[in-house]
C-alpha cells in the first residue's frame, strides 16, 4: 500500500532528523477531517514535503491523534504541501487534497485538511449510483475481535423490493440478495445497494464463522460506513451463539432505575431483565456490530447498537414513558402544532408515513445526517428538551413526526444557541 512504502521511506532518513532540528525553527498545526463519517481522522499519517522553489532533503511525518490533531515541529521556514495517508484512504482510492503552507521563521503555520465528502465518494466508487440517487454505497472493514483484517470475507445484503401495479394498485415484494468480497486488506466496498431503504447485512468467514445479522439504512447522502468484527476463535452455527456479553443500566429520563426492563439481541432469542436496581448482563452474545432492544411496560420500546470485540464498559440506557390518557389533550396540541409549522415553516420534515416507508432501525439513522452542526444537537421530546440530546429514546414506529432545524431556521420558542434542533413528537 502506499502509506505503507511511504512510512518505509520515512525509515531511511529518520537518522537525519535529530542533526536536521538543530537548524529548524518553524512549525505547523491542524487537524484532519473524515467528512464522509463525520468525525476526526484518528490514526491518519500526515506527510509534510517541500514546495516547489523551496528545498528541504527531509520528509516530515506526523500521526493525527484521536482528535484528528496534528503537529510537525522543527521546520525550516518555507513553503510545504500537507497531504495525508492511511490504509483505509489507499483501498477506497481517495485522496485527501494537499494543502499550502508557508512555515514563518520561528513561527507556526495553520493546515487543516478533510477526506473528500460522501458524494465524491459515492461517485469514486459506483459509477451507477452517480446516475441515480436512489442507488447507494455501504464500505468498510472486516475484522477479527482482535482488530487484525480479514482479507476476503464476504459481507452479504439482503432487502425487499417493492413494485406497485399501476392498474391493480397492488403492490409486489421480493426480496434481493447481494455480496461483495473484502480485499487483501479487509475492505469491502458494496456498490449500487438501495439509498434510504433497510438493508440487513452480515459479514461471514468460511462456513461458519459470522457477524450477527444487522440492520441499516443509507441515508441521504448515499454512502454508509461501517466496519464489522467477527469471532473466529470461537466457531458459532447459531446467532444466539457467542463468548461475549454485554452488562449495562436501565433508567428513566432522570436516571432512576427500572426493574423488570427486557434487554433482548435484535432478531434473537437471548435476553435479560433488570434487577431492581436497574442492572442487567447478557452473556452467550456473538462478536461484531449487534442490534438490541430494550422493553419495559409502561415506556417506549428502544433501541440500540453496541460492538462487541472484548470487554465493554456498561452501558447506560434511558427510556421514555408512554404518555397516558392524561397527556391526550396535549399530545392533540402537539400535533396541531407540528401540522402547523409543516404547512407554514422553512425545515424538514418527517410525518409516520415518511418514517414507516423508510423503516430506519433507529431514528438517528435518517435524522442526524440531516442536521446543520452535526457537533451541536439540541433535541425536544413532546416539547420538552432532553438534557442528553438522544434522538434514539423512542423506536421510530412510535413516533408521530419529526422537526429538523438547522442554525439560523430554529423556532423562536425552541431556540438553542446556534445549535440544530431537532423536535419529536410521539403517538
């Protein structure tokens, strides 16, 4: 790969640089950007080299901590291209920009670099999804509990596919199947995948060996990453087979323990319910990206997806109590005051026939890509703001609609210092 041959190189003349910083003076500072996931490039190689006109016999490198934070000190003053390497980058074929600099005598110059957005990348890699908006791509890496790649596991979709009979106005459904195979390196790339639709999706090794069954949704900007691990140690045949376990808490908005809470694994039979203290464990789990479910009477069902690849911290889960027959006048006024904004307001929207028609696993998955300040979210339930800004409390199916409102668009009455808003009204 080519950072790889790159840091080789680096090798070669790292004896160089002690001798070579007694001269330097200069410095610059960033950070860089993973715009397609929306977070810092952690673990990114930057790569510092001289600009035309300037001459510096030194490559200089700098790694991107976990806040995409990056430093190259000891520079001579100069002119220099940043550019940035990584595994990950090499295998999709992108390429992160390089950017211009001048380091100052004994000053410090500013690089900030972003990977190319979703769209460049969904253009790079299926050329069919670029013609049609409704096709998508889902990548990423398959990996083994102890974070080593996988080289040429298969990673298998499957979603309904519905056509409507214009004459009859009935409707048909099959169902579709599709695989790709990762490469040398553990990726995987899937192209032409339907946009804004539930996928289920499962990485598998040989025969037996597998991911549990997942499922997702690629939202708008039509490309989802996500990297799956798989348990090789321990051959499983069933999905409610595994050697990991998941422990956690189960508490209303306010943090209050909730007995009797069913924990359960996505599609599987294995579950556990809360002491009175609120706590769960749930053993015998499989490895990789598992969905559950949370279920308690009284307070809405939720949802949540946890990586299993060793031993987790546990997990905090608050739920939202179901509005009883007290709250009815209310929730008659939150819907006309949703109806009214809808018809009347600059925002986005979602009614339950939106929801439904997408059917998102959780509500995050169609509404948080969406928002404007993707780091700053103030989020209401039923009008009132949750502390936590957790758009997941409440599973999809029961939910009235959804507001979405980015900085400069929020409501006088739900203003949030220029953050996005996001208002959920339940049924």
């Amino acid at each position: 790969m080519r950072a790889l041959t790159f840091l080789a190189c680096l090798a070669v003349v790292s004896s160089a640089r002690t001798a070579h910083a007694q001269s330097a003076s200069g410095r610059i500072e960033g950070t860089i950007t993973d715009s397609i996931r929306r977070r810092p490039f952690a673990g990114a190689m930057l790569i510092a080299f001289p600009d035309a006109g300037f001459r510096d016999t030194i490559f200089h490198s700098a790694e991107a901590d976990a806040r995409g934070r990056f430093a190259f000190a000891d520079l001579p003053a100069g002119g220099y291209r940043v550019t940035a390497e990584h595994p990950w980058l090499d295998s999709t074929g992108l390429v992160v920009p390089w950017v211009r600099v001048h380091v100052p005598p004994s000053g410090t110059a500013t690089a900030d670099l972003t990977v190319p957005s979703a769209r460049t990348l969904r253009h790079s890699l299926c050329a069919a999804a670029a013609a049609d908006t409704t096709l998508g791509v889902m990548l990423g890496v398959v990996r083994r509990v102890d974070g080593n790649p996988i080289p040429g596991a298969n990673v298998v979709f499957t979603w309904t596919d519905e056509k409507v009979e214009r004459e009859s106005a009935t409707i048909t459904k099959k169902q579709l199947n599709a695989s790709v195979r990762a490469d040398s390196t553990g990726v995987y790339r899937a192209c032409g995948l339907p946009a804004e639709r539930t996928v289920l999706a499962q990485a598998q090794v040989g025969r037996n060996a597998h991911s549990g069954v997942i499922e997702e949704h690629i939202g708008t900007a039509g490309v989802l990453v996500r990297d799956f691990h798989v348990d090789t140690a321990a051959v499983t045949v069933h999905v409610d087979a595994g050697r990991f376990a998941i422990t956690g808490h189960v508490g209303d908005r306010d943090g209050n323990a909730i007995a009797s809470a069913h924990v359960r694994l996505f599609r599987g039979s294995l579950a556990a319910v809360t002491n009175t203290a609120g706590e769960f464990r749930l053993n015998g789990l499989p490895g990789g990206i598992q969905g559950f479910e949370v279920e308690v009477a009284g307070y809405f069902t939720k949802r949540f997806r946890a990586e299993l690849a060793g031993v987790l911290d546990a997990i905090a889960i608050r739920v939202e109590r179901i509005p009883g027959p007290a709250d009815s006048a209310r929730q008659a006024d939150n819907y006309r005051e949703f109806e009214g904004r809808r018809a009347n307001v600059v925002g986005r929207y979602l009614t339950e026939e939106d929801i439904a028609r997408r059917h998102p696993f959780t509500l995050s998955d169609i509404v948080l890509a969406g928002t404007d300040g993707q780091n700053c979210v103030s989020v209401f339930y039923n009008g009132e703001r949750d502390a936590n800004g957790d758009v997941d409390l409440v599973v999809p199916e029961s939910i009235h609609g959804v507001e979405v409102f980015g900085r400069g668009e929020v409501p006088t009455k739900y203003s949030a210092k220029g953050c996005a808003v996001v208002l959920i009204w339940t049924r």
